[in-house]
C-alpha cells in the first residue's frame, strides 16, 4: 500500500509539473516552433548520433566531440523515430516515460529509506537543472536505471541491480561511477561472495562501447579523448579549473552567467558531499563524489549544475529531514530559478 501511494505521488509530481511547464512554455508558440527550442544543445548532437552515426552528417567535417556521448539514448531515438518522425518529439518523449520511471523508483527508494517519496520527488523536480530531465537529454533516461539499480542494490538483490547498472552505463560514462559505487555497497553489506561476479556486469557496456570506437578509430578511449578534442575539457589540478572558471564568470559576454552557474554548482556539490559524509553514507559519497572530482578537474567547470540532478542519494537524503521548513525554504528558491532556467535553454542560452 506504502509503495502504491508513492508511486501514485510520483506520477503526479512528474506529470503535474511536465503539463504546467507545457503551458508556461507552449503559449504563442507554433508546435514546429515549439520542438525546435527542444532541440537545443547536446539534443541537436544526440539526434545527429541517432540519425547519422558517429561519423555526423555526411558531407560536413567530423565531430570529433560526438563519440562523449554513449550510445544508450541515439539507440532508443532510433528506436521511437520508428513511429515517431519528428526526432525532437521522439526524444521528449523518451525523456517523459524515463522520467516517469525515475521518479517512481526515487520515490520508492526515499520510502525504503524511511523518507517521504513525494518530498524526494519534488525536491528533484524543483531543483534549477530539472530543465534537462524533459528535454531531449540522456539525465531521465540514466536515472530510469540508475535509481532502480540502487533501490535493488539496497534490497541486496545484486543480480538485478548490476544488469540495471548495466544499462546505465550504456546511457552516460556515469554509470562507471554507479558500478564503482556498488561495489562499495556490495562489500559495505557483506553478502555471500558467489554474488560478486555480477559486479563486474555494469563495466561491460564500457568496454564494448571502447572497442566499438577502436574498431572504427584504432583509439580504446575515444570517448574520453573526445571531451578534449570536442571541449577542450582535458584533466588539470582543481585550483587551475576554479581559476580559468572565475576569471570567465568575471567577464562580460552572454556565457559570463553560465559560468557563474558553474560555480554555484560546485557549491552545492561540496556542501552535498559534506552532507552525504555526515550521515557516513560512503556509498553514496562515492557516487557522488567522483563525478564531482571528475568534473572539478577538466580543463574548466562544465555542465556541474546540470549533473547534480544525476545526485539521487542527495534527494533521498533531503526526503528523510524532519523539518519541513527547510523544504519550503527549498522550493521557494529553487522553484522560481528553476522556471527561469527553463526559460534559458528555449531561448537558446546555456542553461547547465
């Protein structure tokens, strides 16, 4: 009864909140219009993956920046473009049904925990990224099995869990961060150690997806060497990121704002590691973690605030506080910024 009832909040929370955004959106604006402003930013790249390949559209020069990006959302933008022709509808959509199973098994996870399912939805729902769970991005569709996997991995149910995990590692280089996370979980709970095989089943993806990039490049770690060649996002000391960062937030042209995002994030993000350390939530902190010491040593701060949503056991954590007035504190903030960012990403800027 306890899980129908979360599942019955989720799915209002996520619906509720996609319709209203669709109102606040949609008005004045012609549907061709409308799905174009979607298709904005790494949606444009996606597609182009799922449409082309990694070779990009035939007759332009390669981009060398397309194989960062894995292959778990292009394929299942193949695969609704099969009756869905307009791609930027298709990957609305995916993100839709995604986010909705995200958002059930966030809210289940919360109550497993002993939190309120509906605050740890909301929590997620309201925070100023959420923008990137309805668009065309791959963040609703890595939560859709990262979540699940984590719930399952509590429930010391490994096989299910790591096949999950498996799928999320299909979707973003995070979910190498999952699988190291469960196999901190996976010692931390001391289970039988015929069950420690199926850990290495979330790392399989990886080593596919580089060998496929071999066989077409000759390059095992094309996707990591095309953050570089695409962002010129190559690893440096963290001092030298924050200070290449600040210096941009400092300036005055249109991506000045942006950076300044940045930096907020990786506020949040130490705040919420010191967090998670407090409550001695170690697998968590790993997770979370080495995203964030991944992030916090490229070449300058990019795309932190936008991988803070990918920060489920942060909204866990947030579902189990006591004081309720925290969260309205929360909503009242981060719900106007929220539908600000929104705004942002529509009309084009960089948004996370």
């Amino acid at each position: 009864m306890i899980t129908r009832s979360a599942d019955r909040d989720a799915l209002l929370l996520w619906f509720g909140t996609r319709f209203g955004l669709l109102v606040a959106t949609l008005l004045g604006v012609s549907l061709h219009d409308y799905l174009g402003k979607w298709r904005a930013w790494d949606a444009g790249l996606f597609v182009v993956i799922a449409e082309y390949g990694y070779d990009g559209v035939p007759g332009r020069d390669p981009d060398a920046g397309l194989p960062a990006f894995f292959p778990g959302m292009p394929l299942a933008l193949r695969l609704v473009h099969l009756v869905v022709p307009d791609w930027s509808l298709a990957g609305l959509l995916i993100s839709l049904a995604a986010g909705a199973v995200a958002t059930i098994f966030l809210a289940r996870l919360a109550v497993f925990e002993g939190g309120a399912g509906w605050v740890a939805v909301l929590a997620l729902l309201l925070f100023p990224t959420a923008v990137f769970l309805t668009a065309g991005y791959s963040e609703s569709l890595f939560l859709a099995f990262a979540v699940p996997a984590w719930l399952a991995a509590r429930q010391r149910r490994w096989p299910l869990a790591a096949v999950l995990a498996a799928g999320a590692s299909c979707v973003r280089i995070t979910g190498l961060f999952l699988a190291v996370a469960l196999c901190v979980e996976f010692v931390s709970s001391r289970p039988a150690l015929r069950q420690a095989p199926w850990l290495a089943v979330p790392f399989l993806p990886l080593v596919g997806y580089s060998f496929y990039h071999y066989t077409r490049s000759g390059d095992w770690f094309a996707w990591k060497n095309a953050q570089e060649a695409g962002w010129g996002r190559e690893m440096v000391w963290p001092w030298e990121s924050f200070a290449k960062t600040w210096e941009a937030a400092m300036g005055g042209d249109e991506f000045a704002v942006a950076f300044r995002m940045e930096i907020a994030g990786v506020v949040v993000a130490v705040l919420g590691l010191v967090w998670l350390a407090f409550l001695r939530r170690w697998s968590s902190l790993v997770y979370c973690g080495l995203q964030a010491g991944a992030l916090m040593t490229s070449a300058y701060y990019l795309s932190i605030p936008r991988s803070l949503v990918l920060w489920f056991p942060l909204w866990v954590a947030f579902a189990q506080l006591r004081h309720r007035w925290i969260f309205v504190v929360y909503a009242l903030v981060s719900g106007p910024l929220m539908v600000l960012n929104t705004v942002r990403f529509l009309t084009g800027a960089w948004a996370g």
